[in-house]
C-alpha cells in the first residue's frame, strides 16, 4: 500500500510537470485539489507513531476517524433504547421530552422485558388517589434540632458538578433554573464561582478534599476563606465531600487544558496544570474529628445546615462515624449518598467500573444503621446515583432517602448529547467545557427554562406515582412499595432484597443482629481502621 502510494503521487507530479500550463491547466487544477492528500499521505509515511497510518497512507486515518465518529454514530444507529450506556435512550429522551414540555408519553406499551431478571415495578393501589389533590411540590426541612437555619429542600436536586469540569453557561443554566423552580444547585468540589451566583439559586456548597473556595496558600482549610465564600452566595447549606461514586478513594481531578486562570483564581491553584484533589482529607483522619470538623462549619456558617457525601465503602466505616455521632453529640443535618454508578467528567476507567459500592446498596446500609442507632429521626438522606424518572425517584425513597440529586440528568435537560467527551474540553454542545466557542452555544436564557421545566415535570411525575399507590405523603413510601424479578418466575419486594432491621437495635449487644456483629466489632469512633474483635458501642 505504502509504495503503490509512493509510486502514484510521483507518476502524477511527472504528468504534471511535463506539459505547459495551457496544455495542462486541467491537471494544474487537479493538483491543486490532490496536493494536500499527497502531502497527508507523505507524512504519514514518514511518522513512526502509528504503524498503520505508515504502512497505509491516507487509508489508515479512517480508522481514527471512525474512532471518533464511533460513540455519536453507535447511539443513533445501533443502539436499542433500552440498553444504551451509561444512560439508555429511553430515558435521555424522556428528560429531552420533559425540558422542552413537548409529549413524553410512550405509544403502544412498554419496551422493557418484564420477565428479565431486574426488572422492577411498583405496586399501585386499587384506592388510588387523584394526584392533583395531592401537594405537587412535596419539601423535606433539612437541619437537626441543634441547626439554626433550616432548608426546605425539594425532593429532586441538582448534584454535586463544579465549575471547570462543566462550563460558565451550564453552570448559569443550572442555577438559573433552580432559581426559577426553587430547588437546589450543589456546587461541586470546585468552589462557588460568580456563575453559580449571578441568577440567584439556591446553593449546596460542597467542600472537597482540595477545599477549593475555603483553601489556604498551604491546600488546607481557612477559616477566613470560607467565611467570604459562603457569604457571598445564596448558600442554603454545606456539604462535605469525603467520597464520590465514580471514583471513590481516588479525588477529584480536573484536566490542564480545562484550568483557566478564573479557575485557577477561584480554586487558588496554578494554571496550566492538572487539579488533582487528594483522596484525603487534611482536616480530620478520624469518625470524631469529622464530626468536629462538621460542628466547626456549623459554627463559622452561622447555623446552616451541614452534611457529608459518600459512597460507602465498609460498612464498619459508617459504623464508626455512627459512633462518633453518639459519643460525640454532633450529628450532621443530613448525609448525600453516591454509588459506584456515578457520573463524573473524568476518572481511570479501573475506579470508574470496579471500586464504590452501588447506590442502592450503600442507601440501605446508610438507612438501617443510622434506624439501628436511633439516629435517623435527625438526619435527612439524599441519594445520587442515575435518577432520571419519578420511578427513580420513587425507588430511591423508598429504600430509604428521603430527597434525591441528579447529575446527568440536569445536563440531558441542557442539551448533552453523551458526546462522551467530558474529559477533552470538546463537549460539542458546551456543557462540559472551558472553550469559549463551543460554550456560546449553550444559551443560557433558553437553557435554564429547560432545567426548571425538567424537575417539574419529573416531580410531577413522582406525585402522580404517590397517588397511584394510595400514598399521600412521601414519608409513608417504604422497601415493600418496589418489586424486583429474580428469576423469571419470582419476585421479591425491596423489603426482601434490603431487610430493615430494628429500629435501635444497634445500641445493645443482645439485640444486634446476627449480619452485623463482626462490622459492630469491628468498628471503633476513633478510627476509620477496622480493629478485629468484639466491641459493642455500650462498651466503649
């Protein structure tokens, strides 16, 4: 291939050459149009990075080429809507349907398999109620009886995505659309940018490991800095990054090429290289110390309400924190819940698939310990983790959360096409990116009207699933409300899948359930470090 390339274009230049111009204009002409796949193709003959483009000049591009085109062409062409990934096309036109407020009912039954393995339902109940008598903006007031400033939070959220990883536009959209339907807009570990402030949402400022926005000249955390941030925002709470669902253990990283010096000034880092956040927390290295580091935020914040984010890893971990809470009296106003199912903008595909635990597992951990250790009654839940749909949403709560975020899906309702190039700063449609050219395409007038419509049609849908199960209030949803298919000719409700156990049962030895004695002996409220033997929380 190489040398038939070879011998072509010097045959061609020869004809070229050996004629006069006016007996040959048309081959002038000619090679003016071919001249630069010659050049391509003699370049590609003399590089010694990529063997195929060497030994097949111009024809070994097309395979970068489909390399490129692969995942844009694959979801349109190929995939079915069912099993795209990571989100199905199902459900990424349900959210496009529902933030343009265009029809987003489906004709002629469901496609899902109902007998497959994993497939789900709800039951609904024969005295259903009419969901327009119902409240079709259900809240839950987030802060313990220790918060002074308390948050009537929407049941459905933005999650946690910072500036940097998502554009000045998409940050504006979000916001701007949670100013519009009254819900929340969680920062991400990123700081607060003037973006996240300038339409007026309501903001969950999320503290990472790199504590950007409250980061001192050392990369710890300052006092004096996260005074000035939250004060000049309308932050409604804090949260407190320990662990995320895409890769949990690993910290954040945002790539050189997206680290502008607005972001550099915003996250006190150096331009022009990559933002790693450390796996760590410099601040605290205990279950107690993060207590006192959440009572310390409580104090400086003036009383909003503060959590802590995590993908559970050990049960025995959150164990501890449990004990933490009990020894200490500090309890957090709420705790978001992430799973190995996750989003992120760019993570090594190893944390991405195999560490964290998936969200509805951690969700029912999270649940029965803090019911176990009577502590549930002052801590309000938040799940993440692909919640798309009302069904989602339902689900979620009935496990055990008591509001949810979405991430993905609040970027579907901006535009995202899954490009999956959240990593390159090529997001063709301006959502995941720090290119200016790309990011006016994202308007954001439009954009956020999108977002707003997105969470009330998707809220909306989850008071119509309340009344067709009978349930008035979202609090009465639990484990027995969902079905899942184990084998073709069985099902088991949520209720089998996550047994609850006893509320309080976790405070005395004698009734500390069988599953839960060697995480109960393992766990100690002085360190995240498993100690192997049998120690009761009223021994120690």
């Amino acid at each position: 291939m190489r040398s038939g390339f070879l011998f072509f274009s010097l045959i061609l230049i020869a004809l070229l050459s050996a004629g006069g111009f006016h007996l040959w204009v048309g081959f002038y002409w000619m090679l003016v149009a071919v001249a630069p796949f010659i050049l391509i193709g003699w370049y590609d003959i003399v590089q010694t990075k990529h063997a195929i483009m060497r030994n097949f000049p111009l024809v070994g591009r097309s395979r970068y080429i489909a390399e490129w085109l692969r995942p844009k062409l694959y979801q349109y062409f190929i995939e079915p809507d069912t099993e795209g990934a990571p989100i199905p096309r199902i459900f990424r036109s349900t959210v496009y349907q529902r933030s343009k407020k265009v029809t987003d009912t489906t004709p002629f039954g469901t496609q899902l398999n109902v007998y497959a393995e994993g497939y789900e339902w709800m039951n609904h109940s024969i005295a259903a109620l009419d969901s327009h008598d119902l409240d079709n903006d259900p809240r839950i007031l987030v802060g313990g009886p220790d918060c002074k400033k308390p948050y009537d939070l929407s049941l459905l959220n933005i999650s946690a995505m910072s500036y940097g990883s998502l554009s000045a536009n998409a940050i504006m959209a979000l916001n701007g659309g949670a100013a519009i339907g009254g819900f929340a807009h969680n920062t991400g570990e990123g700081g607060i940018s003037p973006y996240h402030a300038k339409l007026g949402g309501d903001l969950i400022y999320q503290i990472g490991t790199g504590y950007f926005g409250c980061r001192s000249d050392e990369g710890g955390f300052s006092t004096e800095n996260f005074k000035n941030t939250i004060a000049k925002a309308n932050v409604k709470m804090v949260e407190v990054k320990l662990s995320q669902g895409a890769k949990p253990g690993h910290g954040g990283i945002l790539p050189a090429k997206k680290v502008t010096a607005e972001i550099a000034k915003i996250r006190n880092v150096k331009m022009g290289e990559d933002v790693l956040s450390p796996p760590f927390h410099k601040e605290f290295n205990t279950p107690i110390g993060l207590l006192e580091f959440i009572k310390k935020l409580k104090d400086l914040s003036g009383g909003l309400p503060v959590g802590f984010k995590l993908c559970v890893g050990n049960r025995f971990e959150f164990i501890a924190i449990c004990k933490a809470m009990l020894k200490t009296g500090i309890k957090p106003d709420f705790i978001a819940v992430d799973g190995g199912e996750g989003g992120t903008g760019a993570a090594p595909l190893e944390f991405s698939n195999s560490v964290g635990m998936p969200y509805r597992e951690g969700l029912a951990i999270v649940y029965n310990t803090l019911d176990g250790f009577d502590l549930k009654k002052d801590i309000k839940i938040i799940a993440s983790g692909k919640i798309m749909t009302g069904f989602h949403m339902m689900r979620a709560i009935a496990i055990g959360a008591d509001a949810c975020y979405s991430a993905r899906a609040m970027m579907l309702s901006l535009g995202c096409i899954q490009a999956l190039e959240c990593n390159k700063n090529t997001c063709p449609v301006g959502v995941a990116t720090q290119d200016k050219a790309l990011m006016k395409g994202l308007v954001v007038e439009d954009k956020k009207t999108r977002v707003a419509n997105y969470h009330q049609q998707t809220v909306k849908a989850f008071v119509e699933l309340l009344g067709a199960a009978g349930i008035t209030d979202p609090t009465e949803i639990n484990r027995y409300h969902i079905n899942r298919r184990i084998i073709m000719n069985r099902h088991e409700t949520y209720e089998d899948v996550y047994p609850y156990i006893a509320e309080g049962c976790l405070l005395n030895k004698e009734t500390i359930p069988e599953l839960w004695q060697r995480d109960m002996g393992m766990s100690t409220a002085e360190s995240f470090k498993p100690r192997f033997k049998s120690a009761f929380v009223d021994e120690d």
